[in-house]
C-alpha cells in the first residue's frame, strides 16, 4: 500500500511545483475586444505600477488620480467617455462599455492600453 502511494504523491508533488512557477517576467495581459466591451487586464512586476498608474492619469487627464495605492472607480472624462479602472500593485483591469461610449472614446482608450501594454513588456 504505501509503495503505490509514493509515485502518486510524487506526481502530484511535481504537478504542484510545475503549476506554480511563474511567468520570469511575472507578466500576463489579456484583452477582451468584443462588439459590446473592450477589457484590458494585465498582471504584471509590481516595480512598474507606478508608471502604470502614470500612463494612466495622461490618459485620462485633466482627470487625475493622486494615490499609488489600490485604485477602483469609474471615471467620465471631458469628452464623456466613461471608463472602469481597477488597479493595484501588479493588477489592472481598464474596462470600456462600447454601447455607451463611442468609437473615439474606444479608440482612445485601446490606445493607452497599448502604451501600458508596452511598458508592462519592457525588458528590466
């Protein structure tokens, strides 16, 4: 009995360390572009939230958001547009409801996804 139990816990051991290692670059970015939502999520080295949170308030000024802590709200930029920004050290979700804004404010928005997205790709 125990000569049978020792391969299976030594694969589920490995299963266990091969599952968890992550991403050297501890970088994940997803984006969802349907015909009703645009949604930006990334995770990604804490070290680069600040600039993250930086590319986010030149995107949305002249609105500004002063903390470099945890950041959920949904904001209504001068040209209406109306944006849900979820962010915390090494997490953002940036999402857009393209039934209620239009294909400038989509457009806008994928734009500073893009910039973010190259940031979060930038090589230390």
């Amino acid at each position: 009995m125990k000569r049978s139990l020792l391969p299976g816990l030594s694969a589920i051991i490995l299963l266990m360390y091969f599952t968890s290692c992550k991403n050297p670059d501890n970088l994940s970015i997803s984006v969802k572009d349907s015909e009703d939502v645009y949604k930006f999520s990334a995770h990604y080295d804490e070290e680069k939230t600040e600039r993250v949170q930086h590319l986010i308030n030149e995107g949305i000024a002249p609105n500004h958001i002063e903390s470099t802590e945890d950041w959920d709200f949904t904001t209504v930029l001068n040209d209406r547009t109306h944006v849900k920004i979820e962010s915390a050290p090494g997490d953002l979700i940036i999402k857009l409801d393209k039934e209620e804004n239009d294909k400038a404010s989509y457009l806008q928005v994928k734009r500073m996804c893009e910039e973010i997205k190259g940031v979060l790709a930038e090589k230390k």
